[in-house]
C-alpha cells in the first residue's frame, strides 16, 4: 500500500514537472515569435524581399503508400505491443499508409495535434497523432463499441494528464486502445489498472523520439 502511495506521488510530481516545463516553452515560444515577426518585417522594409514558402522534397505527392514503416508487433508480458522494425520519421503533407490502426509511428505531418491533455470529440488526421506519439505523447482511442461510461472517464483522466491526447478512430478493432510511438495495448477501461501503467511507462517515456518537445502549438482542431 506505501509503495503504491509513494508511485502515485512520484507519478503526480512528475505529470506536474511537466506540466511547468510544458508553459515555460510556451512562454519562450511566444517570445521567439514576436521576435521572429520583427525581423520578418524589417527585413520586408529594408530589402522588399519576398518570402516564398517552399515545399519539402516528398511533401507535395499525394500518394500514400511510402510510411516507410515495416515490422510487427510482438506482444510483451504486460500485455504491451511493441512494434519490431522500422518506423519512418520523415515530414510529409500527404496522407500515409499506416500498416497498423491506430498508428504507433511513421512519417508524419510537420504539425503535431495539441497533446496537452486534449481531448477530440471527432476524429482526428492520424498523421497530426503520430507526430504528437514523436513528442512522447500517449493517444488514447476509441470506437463506436466503447461504452459512453468509459469513454467519459477516460476523457476525464486524460484531461489531468500532460502529453495525452484522446479521439475516436473508427476503423480500429478493439474498443479502447492506448498508443505510444512503437507500442499499443487493448484495455477494458478508465479503470483498468493497465491504463495507470501504460499512462506512467509511456508518457515521455523511453520510447520518446523526441523528449521534451511541444504538445501545444499545434492543431487543436
């Protein structure tokens, strides 16, 4: 019983270390942009230079078929997936072929979607998710099957938690899953001790291509 007290603690103190490392970017985001600005404009007095936005080399395609992704899952002893081979990390403005749903990594859009305990009522593009799972985000998902019970209060744990986000995806199998970038598990619901777990394992866990980057500024649909 202490031992669980005090990982719940450990738990709290680190969503909350988060949580200020979390608006501490933004305020320094906010201070680069108005930066930024002012120098955009100088420049536009001083010189009458002309912006022009180039795309990337593989982002004007609107194929859909190079994820670069290939591998399988191979399920743990906690019930985790764990993907085994590669997962692609390129930024494309193209939608992509996920060999799995909902996705757990791949190419993805250069805008992440809002992972701040963001909860989405509609689906949402899973290339914006994935590059959100880049930023050691958990997504939880769910489909038409799911009781509208647990869907609330898994939405609701969400919301306490940085670096989630949650959103219906029709098109998976099971009724409620939890997605890490190159992991995913099934869960029965809110309180089935394996959220806890995967929520205290996977958020800005190890798997993280990208520890400590921004899950706001983004879309937010």
């Amino acid at each position: 019983m202490g031992s669980a007290k005090k990982s719940s603690a450990a738990r709290t103190a680190r969503i909350e270390e988060m949580r200020r490392a979390e608006q501490a970017r933004e305020r320094r985001n906010r201070i680069l942009v108005v930066a930024a600005s002012v120098v955009v404009v100088a420049g536009l007095v001083a010189g009458g230079v002309v912006l022009v936005q180039t795309q990337s080399d593989d982002g004007g395609s609107s194929a859909a078929d190079d994820a670069k992704t290939a591998g399988k899952f191979v399920t743990g002893a906690d019930g985790v997936r764990a993907w085994k081979g590669t997962l692609g990390r390129e930024h494309v403005t193209k939608s992509v072929d996920y060999p799995v749903t909902p996705p757990v990594g791949g190419d993805h859009n250069p805008v992440w979607m809002n992972c701040n305990g963001d909860v989405y009522e509609d689906e949402i593009n899973p290339t914006n998710a994935v590059h959100s799972l880049e930023h050691g985000a958990v997504w939880v998902t769910y489909n038409g099957d799911a009781p509208e019970a647990e869907v609330e209060a898994l939405a609701a744990k969400v919301r306490k938690t940085p670096y989630t986000l949650m959103s219906p995806v029709d098109g998976q199998k099971d009724p409620v899953v939890l997605t890490a970038w190159g992991h995913q598990r099934t869960v029965t619901g809110a309180a089935d001790p394996a959220v806890d777990a995967f929520l205290e394992k996977f958020v800005q866990g190890q798997q993280t291509p990208e520890p400590g980057a921004a899950c706001t500024g983004g879309l937010s649909k």
